[in-house]
C-alpha cells in the first residue's frame, strides 16, 4: 500500500530533454486518480524554475510546489547554519546565492559545474577546505544519462576534494536522508507508504529505503544491466520504465 509518490526526472521522465516513451501519460495517469506526487532531482546545472519549465515545454502538467532540486535544501542549510559559500557551481543556478555574494566564504559548495569543473577552480575549493572551511555537496552521483551516452555527474569531484583535503562532505540531496525527509514533509501519510522511482539504484532507490521509504527502480536512463541485483533482499520494486511504475502505483494506492 501507498499513499504518495516520489518521481526522479533526468532517465525516468526524459533523457537529455527528450521525454521517454509514455512519460506525460503515465504521470497524468497518477494525477488522474489523485496519487500525491513530488518530482525530486539533484540537477543543479540548472535552477528550479528552468527545470520547471524544461518540464512544461515537454508536455508535463504539474505545479511548481511539487518540484524539489537541491538548491533549496542548500539555501536553507546555509541560512539556518550561517553560513557563507565559496561557490563551484554552473552558472546557471549562480543568482540563487547572489545574497551572498559580497561576503568572505566560510564554506565551499559544491553543484554539477559539467565543464567548469577545471584544475584553477577546483584548486581554489581545494585551498580554502585546508583552511578549515568544510565542504558541502548538492548530491553524490557518479553519472548520469545523456542522449550521446554516460557522464561523470558530481560524485567523483566530491570524492575528489574529500580524498585530498582528507575530510567528509555534508551532502544536501540523493541520497541524504534528510533531503528525502524534508520532501515527505508535505505528506501526513507514514514514510513506510511513500515510494521513490528512480533510475539510479544507489541514490534514488537504495537512499529511500534507508529513509524509511520504499524504493523502486525503473530500467531506463543510467540503469545497468545487473543494477537489480545489487538491490537483492532490499525489498525494491523493480519495473520497466515509468509506464510500469506508474501501474504498480495505481494498483497499491489507498486514499485516506
């Protein structure tokens, strides 16, 4: 039994921007019998509104609330813990902490740059993290889908840092159980009858079930032959692609 439903975006509902086949239907299916949904990604190479709008020009119908990046769970981060960013970032989502921009960082933070990633940049997080500034990362990935084949995500540039200035990253997004938590916020229901899709069997299905979530894997996107297996005695659900997800979840929906 379910009540409410967690959805990943890039290589379950679209690959490099175009839509997998039967995407749009299987979500206005849930939305259809009213299954509560959030859409969760830890895209940072663009801001929530950008993606939000990446996601109505494909075809999807959904409201801006129920979009989750971890852009927001990083700003809250920061303002609860005063804390100022030296930023390794894409620029496209560089205006989100403009509020700080005049300020002397106390902390690095990490999105998916893609191509600014280089050693001049990456030396400067470096240097700063020997100076005692911990080091915070919007998710952990290793790679993602894209339509000309696999690319390095955040992950490797997280684990780089860490290994060479010998410290432990704060990660803000999949797999962070409280990035998982803070989405379940919305919902009343127990997080036992939440499910999360993904097509990422360690941040998007193994992270919510060690959050208390039930976790499922769909076999498109950055799925490998073989990824069902490091899921064995997890309880996952493991289907096709998002048309099959969004059956099972119909048939184990139970409205209050």
């Amino acid at each position: 039994m379910i009540r409410a439903v967690l959805l990943d975006l890039s290589g379950v509902l679209y690959i490099d921007g175009k839509l997998i086949s039967g995407a749009v239907e299987a979500i206005e299916s849930l939305q259809d019998v009213h299954i509560p949904l959030r859409f969760i990604t830890n895209t940072t190479r663009r801001s929530r509104i950008m993606v939000y709008n990446d996601l109505k020009n494909i075809g999807f119908n959904i409201d801006l609330d129920t979009l989750y990046t971890p852009v927001q769970a990083v700003i809250n981060y920061l303002k609860i813990n005063n804390l100022v960013p030296h930023l390794l970032v894409h620029p496209n989502i560089k205006d989100e902490f403009k509020e700080w921009r005049q300020q002397s960082p106390n902390v690095v933070l990490l999105g998916d740059a893609a191509e600014y990633f280089n050693y001049t940049e990456l030396n400067k997080a470096f240097r700063l993290l020997m100076k005692g500034a911990p080091l915070i990362a919007m998710g952990n990935n290793r790679y993602f889908k894209e339509s000309s084949g696999l690319s390095l995500d955040l992950g490797p540039f997280v684990t780089a840092l860490e290994y060479a200035a010998q410290i432990k990253a704060t990660i803000i997004g999949k797999p962070s159980t409280n990035f998982f938590h803070q989405v379940c916020h919305d919902f009343s229901s127990d997080k036992k009858q939440i499910i999360m899709f993904g097509d990422d069997y360690a941040s998007d299905t193994l992270g919510a079930i060690e959050a208390g979530l039930q976790g499922g894997l769909v076999k498109t996107g950055k799925y490998q032959m073989g990824d069902e297996n490091r899921l064995d005695g997890s309880g996952a659900i493991i289907v096709s692609n998002i048309s099959a997800a969004a059956d099972w979840c119909i048939n184990h929906y139970q409205s209050y």
